[in-house]
C-alpha cells in the first residue's frame, strides 16, 4: 500500500443505530450513527412502517383519496348517462316522444 493516501481504519469502529442497537465493526471512522439496522428494518422484522420523511405519506394519501374521488364521481356520472340512455330507448321501444 502507499502510504500516506488511506484513511485511518477503526478495528472496533461502533455503530448505532436510531433503535438503540449497537455493535462493533472494522471503519475508517470511529463511531457512525445509522437510522435503521436489521433489528428494527420492517424487511427483517416482518412488520409494515412506514417513514415518513417531510409529509411525503400524507401527500401520497391525498393525492389517492383524490383520484378515488374523481373516479367515484366519474362512475357516478356513466351509471346515470347509462340509465337515462336505457329510459330514452325504452321510450322508443314503446313509440314515446322524448323531450330533449
């Protein structure tokens, strides 16, 4: 190796995590502070969490609560257009005058 060019490698180098696990391992850095680890990742843990960074969550659920407004509203409408157009048929279907 050349020297001078290498960091300064940490064999007991601690790691700590948000959840309050620790361990130790090899790094070029003394101590390092993580969010998540394999004892409280949800891949790991088998629960559904969600993080939320900066309202991301809540946007997304509105923006969803929006479109199935939207789409509600849109059936409404075809399911009322379907209706009026079976009447105004059978209207024919019977020889009556429709007003439209």
């Amino acid at each position: 190796m050349k020297p001078g060019i290498h960091p300064k490698y940490y064999p007991d180098a601690k790691i700590i995590c948000s959840c309050g696990n620790s361990w130790t391992a090899g790094c070029t850095q003394p101590e390092i502070h993580t969010d998540v680890c394999s004892a409280c990742h949800p891949f790991y843990t088998g629960e559904q969490r969600i993080v939320d960074s900066a309202g991301q969550v809540d946007r997304f659920m509105k923006r969803l609560r929006t479109k199935d407004q939207i789409r509600a509203k849109v059936r409404a409408e075809a399911e009322t257009r379907r209706s009026e157009e079976e009447e105004a048929r059978k209207a024919r279907a019977r020889g009556e005058e429709t007003a439209e």
